[in-house]
C-alpha cells in the first residue's frame, strides 16, 4: 500500500490517509481481506505521529471499509467498502469539476470534452483488444 502525504496542501493528514485508502479500496486496489500496514508501521514509513494513523484507522473503521481485528491487525472489510460505488462516482466527479474547470479556462465547452472523451474511449479500446 503506497500513500502519498503532502503536509502543504491543507487537507490534515489523517484525512489523506482516509481519501486514499478509500480510493484504493474504491478503485479494487486493495481487495476485501487485505491487511493494512501496523499503525507503527505506517506512521514510521509515511514519517508522521501514529496518532495521526491510528485516527485515518478510526475513520475508515467508522466509515465501514475496514475493521480491526484484536490484536490481529487491521483488514479491508468483507465485500469492500459498503460505499465503494458512492466513492468511486465521488472521485470521477471531483476529477470531473476540475477538468471542467480547466476547459472553461481554455474556453472549450462541454459538448467539445464530450467528444473528446468518446474518441479516448475507443482509442482505449482498440488498444485493449489488440494486446495480446
């Protein structure tokens, strides 16, 4: 499990562990049962407080996407997120608003980004089919 923390981005740590283990759980990254990292463990690879891991546990644990075993550790919950759809449309959104935002920026319109779209599907899928 690979996190990325920035401490100048304004969203508190904890928080960017949280956002990123649900992605990760979101996306199928991290499949139902996986371990996740100690809370030591983290905390000295991400070099932060494991205060601040064990709270992102805390949340994910509330959240449903992961339970703890007693002194056992802490796993992915059975089925995955009970929210994973809900996540996943909520990460593809926020890329969305800001993808939009960009091309309002360089005034191109919605209906032009639509198109583009179709045509990165199908590039996409002809290059699916033609490995091998």
């Amino acid at each position: 499990m690979h996190l990325h923390i920035s401490s100048g981005n304004g969203i508190p740590i904890y928080l960017q562990i949280v956002n990123q283990v649900k992605y990760l759980v979101a996306s199928g990254r991290l499949a139902s049962g996986a371990e996740l990292p100690a809370i030591r463990t983290l905390a000295e690879r991400l070099l932060i407080n494991p205060n601040t891991v064990a709270r992102a546990y805390r949340e994910l644990e509330y959240a449903g996407i992961v339970t703890k075993r007693r002194t056992a550790g802490t796993y992915v919950s059975d089925g995955g997120s009970p929210l994973a759809r809900r996540e996943r449309l909520k990460i593809l959104t926020e890329r969305i608003d800001g993808l939009l935002a960009e091309a309002h920026q360089m005034k191109v319109d919605a209906e032009e980004i639509i198109g583009l779209i179709r045509q990165r599907e199908e590039s996409l899928q002809k290059l699916a089919v033609e490995k091998p």
